[in-house]
C-alpha cells in the first residue's frame, strides 16, 4: 500500500551500511569490551527507539514501557528453559506473548490521558516486577531466571559462539529499527504524529484514536520485548531489575538524552547511558548518586538531547548558505 | 487463594476488628502521603514522583531523633520539619526550574532525586533494613475490642491520622491560604493578576504536601521496616489512591486510602500472594467504570 515511499531506497541503504560497519567492526577492533557494548547497546536500543514510538511520535508518556522488556527477557528465556523450543519458536512466542500483553494493558491504559497514562503504565509494570518477585517455582523470585537459557544451533547458527551472538544482536537491532522506520514513515506514523498534535482535528477527519494509539502501543510493546529478548541471549537469564521501574526510567533518559525529535536520537541515547553506566559502576559504587547527578545536569543544564543539537546545527548552517546563496 | 480463611475472618468479631484496624492504618498512613500528592498535583499540575522518597527521608529522620533523644513525639516533628525544609529545596532549586517545560523534564528531575536519595540513605544509614522498634511511650499492653488485639499505637495512629485529616480540610476550605491554593488550582494567571504572589503559594503547597508525607514516614516508622526501596513502594500505592480517588481531589484520595488499607489488611487473609494484584484489579475495575476516579471531575 505504501510500497514506493521516496526514501524508502536511502533508509535501506543507509541500514546496510551500519550493518555491514557494525559486522565487520570485530575483525577491525577485536575487542570483547567493544563486543559487549554493542550487544547491550542493541538492546536498548530497540528499547529506546520503541518507546520513542510512544512517547515522541504520539505523546504517550509511557512510563512502564520498562514491562515489555522485561516481559521479553523473561517469556524468552521460559519458553527456551520450559519448553525447549528452537530459538525462532521462542521468538515467535516473546512476540506473540508481548503483542497480547500490549494489547491488555493498553485497551486499559490508552482510556487515561497524559499524566494518567504514565501513572497507569507504571502501575501494571509494578504489578509485573512483584508477580515476578513472588512467582518463586516459575521466574526464580529476585534470584532472576538461572540455569542459563539453552542455546541451541538453528539454520547454521550457534548462539553459544560468541561471534554469532554478536552478528544475531546487531542484524536484530538494524532490522528492527529499519522495520520501526518505516512505521513511524508510513501514512500511520503521520496519523499518530496528528494525534499527538491535535487529537481533536484526528477524530474530526474520521481517525479512530482509540485504535490507532493501542496499536502504536502493541507494535512499541513487541519491540521493547524484543530488546529484552536479545537482553537475554546476551546474559544468558533473566533478572527482575529488567522489570523494575528503574528500567522505565532509564528509557526515558535515553530518549532524552539522545533527542526525541529524530528517529535515531533514542538509539544514540542507549549508546551514550550505556557508555555512561559502564563508567560509572567503573569508577564508584554509588551508582544512583552520580547517575542522579549527571540527570540533574541534563534536565537543568543541556535541556535537550544530543541529536537535537546536531539538528539544529544543521538546519542552521542550511539556512545560512541557503541566505548567502540568494 | 484461601477463600475458607476470609470467611471465618468475615464471620469472626476479633479477627473482623483486628484487621480493620490494621488497614485503617495501612490506609490513613497512605492517605497522608497521597494527599500531598494529590495537592500538588491539583495546584501545580504536576506530579512529583519524589513523593514517596519524602516518606522515606521522614521514617529516617524519625529513627535518627527517636535514637538520640529517645522522644517520639520530637521525632515525628522532626520528621515534619526536616522533610518540609527539604521540600522548600526541592521545589525552589530544582522542580520550579522545570515547571514550564514538558512533562519528561519533571519526570527526569524527580527520577535523578529518587536515585540520588535512595543512594543518600545506603550511605547514611546503611544498605541493610532496619527497625526503630516501638517507642517508649507506646509500650504498653494492647487493647482487646471484642476479642481483637489492638495495640495502643494503632489506635495512637488512627486518631492522629483522623485529626491531621481534619486540620488539612480546615487549612484547604477555612484559611485565605486555602482559599488562594484553591483559586491558584482553577486559574493561576487570575490568581497573579490579584498582586498574589503565586510562586509562594507553590512553595507553600510543596512544604505541606512534604511535611505530610514526612509525618507519614514518621508515623510509619515504629511499624515499618525501613529500607532504601520503601519509598517507591508507597509512591505507586498512592498513584494507585489518586487515580481511584480522582487526581486532584483531597476526599477522593481518603476514599482511596481506605479502600485500599482494607483490600490489603483483608486481601492479606484470603489471596496472600495475589495481595498487589488486588489493588490493581480494583484500580482497573474503578477507572473502567468511571475513568476520572470515584470524585475526580470529569474532563
């Protein structure tokens, strides 16, 4: 239906470039630090991206976008331990599980507006963490899911090399931000741009806003539990702190931090807290006071995010040479 | 599920006393915290997610001047004041400086203080939990209530809790600062254009809002474990308060909290290990029917 959109050609290339860059990045720079990085970068990174979808494209401030990727990390790892199913069974499964998931908590969430909403989202997140927490025989309370999650090779894949998990990792994450792309491109991200605008002219041109907005929600909730899902391979179990609030809150960040007014703004912003944690946890143990310090700085100091300056440099300098040329 | 439990429960004079008790406690000491909430949140339009940060620094408060004074009642104005001081600071440095921006801006400020005074306490009063103990004065035999046991303490709370209630109500409809909070929550720029200086007043309704979640925590304190998380335990129950209640609304967030003392000094008996889920079932039940809270107003 939207088959020829003028820059569907650039964002394909654009995300083979970074794919190829980022699959022959090991051989350049071997490193397992590196390795690591990226592997959780690609984690939040659809995390973060996905609740941009939410939060800057339709003006939902979710606040419990935190459930899904716990939600992943730990239907990914069950239906591997408990159902010993291949890897792409198990994906199917933490997808269809997250999109139902999504689809509950957001017919009941998307009834409240603004503030409510977050207040909402992060009520069902809490009930989440306590069911996990309480839920001992199945989730392993707050000792999180142990065991390890079996791995086993599927189509000339072999998880348990750590190459290949790394190849897994960076394809999942260009893809799934390629996919979300064309989501927030395609006449229904320009929907949900006009509902965050102005819902009122939306429901005058006839919009559903109901609908629209739960399905924003449900695709954001089944890539954050991708990101969980990818999450989980990498540390091989699942953890209550995947589900707890301050999973939530670290999303938010990102997206500030990177900037949500670009599409690739929440990505960088994983990159940079991810960069940012490892430092931190490095350098002191009281991580909570000098990531709360460096928040500080940002919400009172810098106000917005990284990619934001970059747009605006940009479009400065278009408008000077656009002033000097005519 | 212990369905059989409940009903010998229902059915039984003690234990129907006992547990009532127990969650009007539970539900006055969320009503103080909620109700801060729910003020500041009417006037200024904005939430703050410190709130149960402010309960959990007056626990702590409490536990300190409790240990070196051995005076409860110096402790629990201790906690009051010390958190009320902290709310000034709060919202002068750091949440007036976000009031015009977006909602995430408010949301990080109060993200970073709940990271930052949770580490606080760790570092303070150490990682592990502990326990202020009942306090001299309350040391007493209990109460029996046809049949039920009810400590001297709860009852101690329940009146207190009943009384602040009441001068929190005579504060927000008899006094002119009442008065201009009410005004300022309908229309702040009428509230300027009258020469009143509306920067005051929200000042002064973060103060109150912390000093009762303050007196909340200190209150809280001898019949609480105290540990760095209890802060955002209680800050989720009292969202859970005002969206039942309705936002902004002081008798909705008392309705609220009673219901939801109840639901979990009763919930406790019959579905132990479905007590959280619960709450939320009646949440969703309430904001179906009626999506603007039991006496929120419409819109």
């Amino acid at each position: 239906m939207m088959a020829t959109r003028p820059n569907l050609v650039r964002d394909i290339a654009i995300a083979a470039v970074a794919l190829i860059i980022l699959l022959l990045l090991p051989y350049v720079w071997p490193s397992k630090m590196v390795n690591d990085l990226i592997i959780r970068v690609s984690a939040f990174a659809l995390f973060a991206t996905s609740l941009n979808l939410l939060v800057g494209y339709t003006g939902m401030v979710s606040f419990g976008h935190g459930m899904f990727f716990g939600f992943g990390a730990y239907a990914f790892g069950l239906s591997m331990q408990r159902l010993g199913v291949s890897i792409p069974m198990a994906f199917l499964i933490t997808v269809v599980s997250s999109a139902l998931l999504g689809l509950v908590v957001g017919a009941i969430s998307i009834r409240l507006k603004d503030i409510y909403f977050s207040f909402i989202t992060l009520a069902f997140q809490m009930l989440l963490y306590s069911t996990v927490i309480a839920w001992v025989p199945l989730t392993g309370g707050d000792q999180g899911l142990m065991g390890g999650i079996p791995r086993p090779p599927f189509l000339g894949i072999d998880l348990s090399i750590e190459a290949h998990r790394y190849a897994f990792a960076v394809t999942i994450m260009v893809v799934g931000l390629l996919i979300l792309r064309q989501i927030v491109e395609s006449p229904f991200g320009y929907t949900l741009r006009m509902i965050r605008d102005n819902t009122e002219r939306a429901t005058f041109l006839g919009i559903n806003v109901f609908r629209a907005k739960l399905t924003a929600f449900v695709i954001a909730g089944v890539f954050g539990a991708i990101g969980g899902m990818v999450m989980a391979l990498f540390v091989s179990g699942a953890y209550p702190e995947f589900v707890n609030w301050t999973m939530s809150g670290e999303g938010i960040f990102m997206i500030m931090l990177g900037g949500l007014s670009t599409f690739v703004g929440p990505a960088a912003g994983a990159l940079i807290l991810s960069l940012l944690n490892d430092v931190i946890t490095r350098g002191t143990e009281h991580h909570g006071l000098f990531l709360g310090a460096v928040i500080l700085l940002f919400a009172l100091g810098l106000r917005k995010g990284v990619t934001d300056f970059v747009a605006d440099w940009f479009r400065l300098r278009r408008e000077a040479s656009s002033r000097s040329g005519s | 599920m212990n369905l059989a439990a409940l009903t010998d429960c229902l059915t039984s004079a003690s234990c129907l006393v006992t547990q009532t008790t127990s969650g009007l406690i539970i539900g006055m000491l969320l009503f103080l915290v909620a109700a801060g909430l729910t003020l500041i949140f009417g006037v200024l339009k904005v939430v703050n997610f410190t709130h149960g940060s402010f309960y959990m620094l007056g626990a702590y408060l409490a536990l300190t001047v409790n240990g070196l004074t051995d005076s409860y009642f110096l402790a629990v104005l201790a906690a009051a004041a010390g958190v009320g001081l902290f709310a000034l600071v709060f919202e002068r440095f750091f949440m007036s400086k976000v009031y015009g921006s977006n909602v995430l801006m408010q949301l990080l400020v109060c993200y970073a203080f709940i990271l930052i005074l949770d580490d606080a306490v760790k570092i303070i009063w150490g990682p592990e939990f502990k326990s202020m103990g009942m306090a001299t004065v309350f040391q007493k035999p209990p109460l029996f209530i046809a049949g039920g046991i009810v400590p001297v303490f709860y009852l101690f709370l329940i009146i207190v809790t009943l009384i602040l209630s009441l001068v929190l109500w005579l504060i927000i409809t008899r006094t002119k600062f009442g008065t201009v909070v009410r005004a300022a929550a309908v229309n702040p720029s009428m509230v300027s254009a009258l020469g009143i200086n509306t920067g005051l007043v929200y000042s002064g309704v973060f103060v109150l809002g912390g000093m009762l979640a303050g007196l909340a925590g200190g209150l809280a304190a001898p019949v609480r474990s105290l540990t760095a998380g209890m802060g955002f335990s209680i800050l989720i129950e009292s969202f859970i308060v005002t969206v039942i209640g309705g936002m902004g609304s002081i008798a909705g967030a008392l309705l609220g909290s009673i219901m939801i003392g109840l639901v979990r000094s009763f919930g406790s008996i019959g579905f132990p290990l479905f007590v959280e889920g619960l709450m939320f079932l009646l949440m969703a039940i309430i904001l179906i029917l009626k999506p603007s809270g039991l006496l929120g107003k419409e819109g």
